[in-house]
C-alpha cells in the first residue's frame, strides 16, 4: 500500500488563493484542509476550496474527449482519443481560416482561466496563431470596468490601488460583500477578520449596498442602503460636499493631478440634497459621510461586481479613485496602495488613453478592452451578415467558461451556437454551452496541474507568490488546457514545439525579486513572502500616464458624462415603485460551475427564487413561495417569490449560474435547475458600457405579475419601454464631445 503524503498546495476558486495541504495516498487525495502554517493565510480557508474534492471526483467530469453525434444540442457524444480530437479540430481550424480567414475562428474563456498561470496564455497564443483577434471573456461580464478606468486615470489595466484596512481609521465599501465573496481586485486571506480588527482599532467602516449584506455586523460596520445602480451620484454627491467644504487636497492635486476643471465642472450639479432621493438616502447622511471621509486621519475605498456590472461601471471606478486622490488618501498609509508583489505589472498595462481608437462596426463603436471584445456581441458577431462588413464567427472556442447562463440573451446564444460551424468546448464539465458543443476536451482542474497565484498579482493586500506541484496526476485522459492548446498549435504547425515546463516562462517576472520557478519549488510550502505595500513611490514609479499625473477627467469620458446627466434626469422621471433587480452572491454557488455538488444543494440551496423586499411584497399581494413572472424590457422568466427583509424596497435579488434544465451532462445541476436570472438582461448592441464593454447585468427594471395574468402589463410595460428607447441618450463615440 501506497504511503500516505501531504502535498502544500493553494486554492484556485476566488482571488485570496488560500493555503492548503492536500492529504494523498497513492494517486488518490484523500482530504484537503487548510494551511495553518502558510505564512499569509494562516490556515483560513472556506468551505468551497476545501470541498474541492467534491469536483475532482464527481463521476460527471469530463475524463474523455468526446465527440458529438447527430444534431447540435441533441445531448449524444462518444468517447474519442486525444489524436483524433486534436487532427480532427486542428483540420477544420484550418479549412475555415482558408476560406473565411482568421476573424473567423473566436475564442472565449471563463472566470476559472484568472486562477490559470497557463490557460489564458494558451488561448490566446492559439487564436494568434490561427490570425484571429476575436477574444471574449468573462471579465466583460465583471470587471471590465475597472480595467478601462484604470487605462484612463493611471494610464494602465493593471493598476489598481487596494484598501489598507490593516492601518485605515475609515473604509468606504461598494457593492461588496466580502463575507460571501471574499472581496475582489483585492486579495486578502480572511477579510472579515481584516474588517473585524480594523473595528477594533476603531475604523469607521460603511458598506453601499441596496441589502444588509451578511458582511455588515456590530463588529465589522453598517450599511447605507442605497438604490440600485445609483453608486454614481452618491460618489458624485461625496466629492461634491468634500470640495464644497473646502477639504480638496489642493497641494495634492497640483503635485500629481490634471484637468481637476473637468471633474468639479462634472459634480457641481449634484449636491447631497440633489441626488438624495435618487440614491435614497436622505442629504445630511450623504454630506455626514462626505466629512467623515474626507476628515478622517486616513480612509480608503473599495468597490466590486454589484457597481461594476451597473450602467455606469467605468465613470464609478473612477469616482472611487478620485475620493482616494482628492482627499490625499492615494499612496498614504492607511488609504489605498499599489501593493507590486514580485514583479511591478503596472507598466505591463500601460496604454496612451488618449491615444485609444474605436473603429466603426455594424454595432456602434468598439474597442478592445485588454484584448477582449464585449461577451453581448458574441450572438451579434456569430449571425451577422458577411455583407455588413464584419466577418461572422464560425468557429468558436470556449475554455472554462459558460458563456451560454453567464452572458445576457440565452435564447439568441442557443440560436447562434446552432449556428457556427465548430464549437470547441475545454473544461471540467459538459456544461450547458458544452451541449451545443462538437468537440468536449477534458481539462485538468486545480489539483492535476502546477501553477502559480498570479492572479493577485499587484491586488495582495500582503504579497506573496508561491508554487504548487499537482496534487495527484490527471485522472483518465484529462489534459491542461496549454496542453490542449499546443497541441492544436502544433497539429497546425508541426514544427511547433510543446513546451514541457510552461510556468518557467514567468521566470524573467520572478527575477525582478530574485526568485524562479525552481527556487520556488524548494521554499517552505513552495511560497515566498513579499514586502508588504508601501506609500511614497505611486508616482514617481507606478503611475504610467505620460506625465504621471493623475487624470481627474479624461477626455475619453466626455460622452459618458453626457449621458450620466441623461440618466439622472430619467431616474428623476423613474416611477416612485419601481422595482429594480440585482444580483445576489451566495456562499453555496460560485458561478455555474459549483452546480453539480449535492452537498451544496441544502434545503434552501435547491433553486434561485426571486428575493422582494416586504414592502414591495404586501404592495403587490404576495407571499413567501407565490409563482410570478418576471418581466424586463429584455425577457421574462417565472420564479417564485422568497420575502428578504435584508432588501429596502424597490429592489428585488436573484442568484445567477442557474437554469440547468437542458444541461443532462451535469445530474445534480439538473435535478436542481432554477432559472436563469440572465434571460433578463439586455444583449448585443447597446447592452454594455462602451468605455469598457462591461455588460449591464444589474439594476434592470422589472414588473411582476402573476402567472397567466400578465398580459395587460406585458402590453403596459413594452410600451413604456418603446417610450425609454425614444427618449433615451443616443451615444456616438466616446470622448467625441463635450
């Protein structure tokens, strides 16, 4: 019998990437538990990444390639060999780029990818290869946002200041609840801890949000209920009661700022009293907080998905670094830091914003954010017409993700899946975009494979790189995805060699701090303790505009002002009941993937039922489980009601990832499928941020009606949603006026 070992490895689910020790016999893991001796994460650990074993083991993975027999989307696959699947893909590839060229084949990969040193790489070196630009990915569903104001205001994607909660006297919170998601372009092992401690030394902590999130407690802080996707005129509200009292950091703003012109001519017009009954908190909260903040012997500010995934993602991410700048609290201890880690990836990103170029499509004007088109075109750019200019996508390949319940318009997804010509579908599962699939390649997960956490990279609250082996080998014929990749690449070229080491192409980053891979790999634990974030180099070193000053207004955000003065005078028109739905994080899911654990499926985890205020739910005559159709401008799906005393009324929550039904490769997803909340959510031209391509996934209005009596206001609502079309602000290219 096989000796028993203990493997030190770390999770790959969420951004913390928290220590572990895998328990292994043979080829076999037998427990995974956390870390306590990791010098960062000091054994903490959730119940999702040591559940991991649920998914290594679950008999519906992937362990074959398989082919699809007879119609797409018919649910018939069989069992084919590694060398077949790679000729056989590499070959259609081929055919397809000679008769439609390159822009023909796209690629798309999901959120697992961040937590890949080598899968993302991989994609993209494929789709290069084969002369395409046409990438997707999920980050168009959740933080594109924070990329593209990032490239505006520092001149680069990948700098991105985080909260110093271990020395803050103030933190101010944005759509996030680290309790359920454990934060996000911060990584931080245990942050309600991190909360709880800074409480203790007597922060002030608030968090924005339209619930009492589990995150809010007596030991960790409040939150101002505010309405959904209204973030905007709140911070506008803050900055402009900061600078209204005098408490702009005028010196600041000389040494390390420009076109400050731009950002008080844009808040001028909303004053606390302005924008109160539109954010619904009343104006002596607003201007409290403002002082407070702007007061405080150090404060910092944090946001994440439930302000990114609003209409107004980028502007928001920008008036967040501007409450940090103003008011002196960028680069100070206890504000926000750029944290560098082992290599300073701010210059990676580095971009001349003013220099960023959209080009006319049949869709409006589109840019790339970091390579990456909008995820709401790819239905558009499958089914367009040769003739408009803009080559269809015949040939798709999906890699840990599921574009198909993760991006807005299920049906016109299903529609355009049947449609292409070769869909190539890399991942765990034969999820539901993997139905439609003609090829499903087994991939490796977290525990077959070495890596490296560089999804932290420059986010590390306290940086630290570490390396993990593979756990146990693949089981059956998984593969990595920079295998599977490189393969394709080869059968396509066969000069092309397959790189046996893949991650010793991070090396020339390690060097910055002295490390490689192979020193790494004889460290403790495989990890390596970074210094901690520092104030006084932001900008001399890390701000990458021309001039390292700071842009407080950039000139590509000239449309998107116009058109946030547009939709606060819409909201002011908004019907007082209106009900607007958001999204709703649960510590039993994490995206769609998650879906198929039945130990997560307990009593009040089997569906995703449409959360309503009490108010909203004795307004409207409804009680707990009632059915009801939920209607938007964009769609309607039937749910049924759970009443959520944590939600101000006028707001509703719903849990995405689900709506399995058509989804047999995965059994427990199935048994339990709910419905997919996405079926609400606009798609294609017009459906995302232009700044950013970011997807407009929360705040959608909604109507309510019961089954089979809905349509009258089915009639009622289409025509006041033809009425906000025609009056709504048409947009041409951004930072092309005034």
């Amino acid at each position: 019998m096989s000796a028993r070992r203990k493997v030190h490895t770390f999770c790959r689910i969420c951004e913390p990437s928290c220590g572990l020790v895998a328990e292994v016999e043979g080829d076999r893991l037998l427990k995974l538990r956390p870390d306590v001796d990791h010098p960062v994460t000091r054994g903490f650990a959730c119940h999702r990444g040591l559940g991991f074993g649920a998914i290594h083991e679950d008999p519906d993975r992937l362990d074959v390639p398989l082919a699809r027999k007879g119609e797409r989307g018919g649910g018939l696959f069989e069992a084919r060999g590694w060398d077949e699947a790679i000729a056989d893909i590499a070959q259609r590839l081929r055919e397809i780029r000679e008769r439609h060229g390159g822009n023909a084949i796209a690629g798309y990969f999901g959120n697992p990818s961040a937590f890949n040193a080598t899968a993302a790489p991989a994609l993209s070196a494929l789709l290069r290869q084969l002369g395409s630009k046409r990438l997707f990915n999920s980050g168009t569903q959740d933080c594109a946002n924070k990329f593209a104001g990032a490239e505006a205001v520092f001149g680069t994607s990948t700098l991105h200041p985080v909260p110093d909660l271990e020395h803050t006297r103030y933190a101010l919170i944005f759509g996030e609840n680290p309790a359920v998601s454990h934060m996000s372009f911060v990584s931080i092992a245990d942050p309600m801890k991190a909360l709880r401690n800074a409480r203790r030394r007597g922060a002030t902590i608030r968090f924005v949000n339209p619930r009492r999130i589990e995150s809010a407690t007596p030991a960790t802080g409040e939150v101002l209920q505010i309405k959904p996707d209204t973030d905007l005129y709140l911070m506008a509200a803050l900055l402009h009661e900061i600078d209204a009292a005098g408490l702009f950091r005028e010196d600041v703003i000389a040494a390390h700022g420009k076109r400050i012109e731009g950002l008080r001519a844009f808040i001028a017009p909303y004053s606390a009293q302005a924008v109160a009954e539109i954010v619904g908190l009343d104006a002596p909260t607003i201007r409290s907080v403002a002082l407070e903040f702007a007061c405080a012997e150090s404060a910092c500010v944090h946001m994440s998905t439930g302000v990114n995934m609003g209409r107004q993602g980028t502007l928001c991410y920008w008036l967040l670094q501007m409450l940090s700048f103003v008011t002196g609290n960028l680069d100070r201890r206890g504000g926000n830091l750029y944290a560098v880690g082992f290599y300073p990836a701010a210059k990676a990103g580095r971009i001349d914003a003013e220099a960023i170029a959209f080009r006319d499509t049949p869709f409006g004007p589109l840019r790339e954010i970091r390579g990456a088109l909008p995820g709401n075109l790819l239905a558009d750019l499958i089914e367009t017409d040769p003739a408009s200019g803009e080559e269809p996508i015949r040939a798709l390949i999906v890699m840990a993700g599921n574009p198909l319940l993760s991006i807005g318009g299920e049906a016109r997804l299903r529609r355009a899946f049947a449609k292409l010509d070769l869909l190539v579908v890399l991942d765990l599962y034969r999820n539901a975009t993997g139905e439609y699939a003609d090829w499903l390649l087994p991939c490796a997960d977290m525990l077959e494979r070495a890596d490296l956490n560089l999804c932290g990279l420059g986010m590390q609250s306290q940086p630290f790189v570490q390396y993990s082996a593979a756990v146990v080998p693949p089981r059956g014929e998984r593969r990595e995805e920079w295998w599977i990749c490189t393969r394709i690449g080869q059968a396509l070229e066969p000069t092309l060699t397959i790189d046996t080491d893949p991650l010793a192409r991070f090396d020339h980053m390690l060097g910055y701090a002295g490390l490689s891979t192979a020193r790494l790999r004889v460290q403790p634990g495989g990890t390596v303790v970074l210094p901690p974030p520092q104030p006084g180099r932001f900008y001399d070193e890390h701000i990458q505009t021309p001039d390292r000053r700071v842009d407080c207004c950039p000139p590509l955000f000239a449309d998107a002002l116009t058109r946030a003065h547009a939709i606060f005078a819409e909201l002011q028109q908004e019907a007082p009941q209106q009900i607007r739905l958001i999204n709703l994080r649960t510590p039993y899911m994490h995206n769609s993937w998650f879906h198929n654990v039945e130990k997560l499926k307990r009593p009040h985890q089997q569906h995703n039922p449409l959360h309503l205020s009490p108010d909203d739910a004795a307004r409207l005559g409804l009680q707990d489980g009632d059915a009801v159709v939920v209607r938007s401008e964009y769609g309607a799906i039937e749910a049924s009601i759970h009443i959520d005393d944590t939600l101000r009324a006028g707001v509703a929550a719903m849990t995405h990832g689900w709506g399995q039904s058509r989804t047999p490769g995965m059994r427990v997803a199935q048994r339990y499928p709910g419905v997919n909340v996405n079926e609400l959510l606009p798609s294609g031209p017009g459906s995302y941020d232009p700044l950013s391509n970011q997807a407009h996934m929360t705040g959608i209005p909604i109507e309510l009606s019961r089954p089979g009596t809905d349509e009258a206001s089915r009639r009622r609502h289409c025509a006041s949603s033809q009425n906000r079309q025609l009056n709504s602000p048409k947009i041409s290219r951004p930072g092309s006026s005034v």
